[in-house]
C-alpha cells in the first residue's frame, strides 16, 4: 500500500495577489498554501483526539 504523502518539504512556486501555491518536494503535488496550513491543522487535531 502507498502512504499518501505529508508534504514534509514544499516550495513556494507562485504567488498571485493573496495566494500562495506550493510545491511538495516530494511527491512534486501542487496546491495552494491554505490547504497545507489546513492539512496540518487538521493532523494535529487528529493526534490530539488520539492522545
């Protein structure tokens, strides 16, 4: 099985007026700077509901 990827390295790639989109090191997936900030947000809720 394939782990999706936790984007442990991104580059900002382009900017356009008030978003950023970045690029993951890895596995060179492209998204906008909001979903990263909620990917982990919602990461730590996980391990937090975990604990």
């Amino acid at each position: 099985m394939n782990t999706p990827c936790k984007h442990p390295k991104v580059r900002v790639v382009a900017r356009e007026e008030d978003t950023e989109f970045v690029e993951c090191q890895e596995c060179g997936e492209v998204f906008d700077s909001n979903e990263f900030r909620d990917m982990a947000i919602e990461e730590t809720a996980d391990k937090d509901e975990e604990g």
